[in-house]
C-alpha cells in the first residue's frame, strides 16, 4: 500500500471495525481508540471517512493483480488455472478473515458514485480473468464453444461468494479453500462432461 505505515495502519485498523462492526461502525473516532492516536492524526494521512473507506477497498482488491500473474506463472491448463486462483483467494481470506468482511460491503457502497464505481472495476476485473481463461479453454477444446464465458465466469464468481458467505455464516467450521476447489471443480467439471 502506497504512503506511511502509520496510514497503512490506520486501514487495517479501519478493516477490523468494519469486520467487528460494518461500515456504519467505522469512524474516526474508533479508529483513533484502536490506533492510539488522535483524531487530528488520521487527518493528516487521510481527507475524510471516504478516503479511509476507498483505502479499505483498495486494500481488499490489493491482491488482485498478483494471483491472476502467479497462476500465469504455473502453466497449468486453462481450467486448472481457474480452481487455483479461486483457491488462492479463499486462502487470503482464511488468512486474513477480516478482508472477507469487504466484500459483504459492496451493496451498501452504491450510494456513491466513485465507490459504485471502484467495486464495479474490482469485480470486473475478477470476472475477467476468469473469462479469459474460459476461452482459452474453448480454444484448446477442453471446454464446449455453447458455454458462454462471461456468463459462465458469474456463475463461477457467484459460487465462490457463496462459500465465503457461508464459510463466514458459520463461524468458519470448514476449510474455506478446500470447499472452493471442490465447488468450483465441480461445476468445471459439468460443464466439460460429454453428453450423449
């Protein structure tokens, strides 16, 4: 994350609350009890609450750029590709049970428009690479030209959500990346069964 460790910090200190207590429990004010600091001192890292929660954002998606390129690194097939990225990202989550709490938040950021506009990117991005190594999984045959990527890419993202969701809903009970790879591999393999 670009600036100072104390601004760094201060945003994970923000991703805390707003696992403990949603983004309406997010303010300056907690964020100055938890950090140790006054509230004086968030103002000189950040203008407001806005830029606090678009550093939230930013640093739920920071990841982002760097599974899409290490699963690149792999060469795996264009399928193997999808359940290890998927799996990767249920791994950070486990990791860092925290950042899953962003996600949930998405709805309730549509009110403004730059945000609507941040997470509308991070998830098209998602869906993108997703998307592109779908096709390549029709160019290499591995995967039927009557699928179509984009929309079998949202299934894909949708399932992976739902685990979290559930991963999350019950108090983390099950391996939230063993369950990924099993869910999405499933559905990979429907779509790639023969029929006949």
């Amino acid at each position: 994350m670009e600036g100072s460790p104390r601004k760094e910090s201060i945003t994970l200190k923000a991703i805390d609350i707003v696992h403990e207590m949603g983004f309406q429990g997010l303010t300056t004010r907690e964020i100055a009890k938890r950090e140790g600091i006054s509230e004086a001192a968030i103002y000189r890292h950040f203008k407001n609450r806005d830029e606090i929660v678009a550093a939230v954002v930013a640093y739920y998606a920071k990841f982002d750029h760097n599974f899409v390129e290490s699963i690149n690194d792999l060469q795996l097939s264009p399928l193997e590709s999808i359940v290890s990225l998927l799996e990767r990202m249920a791994a950070y989550y486990e990791e860092y049970p925290a950042i899953s709490s962003i996600m949930n938040a998405f709805d309730s950021m549509q009110y403004d428009a730059a945000m609507a506009e941040t997470t509308a990117g991070i998830y098209l991005f998602r869906k993108t690479a997703v998307e592109d190594l779908l096709r390549q999984a029709q160019e290499d045959g591995a995967l039927s030209r009557d699928v179509d990527p984009g929309l079998f890419s949202s299934i894909l993202w949708s399932a992976f959500f739902s685990q979290v969701y559930e991963w999350r809903g019950c108090g983390r009970a099950f391996s939230l990346q063993e369950q990924t790879a099993a869910a999405i591999g499933m559905l990979l393999r429907l779509a790639t069964e023969k029929t006949g």
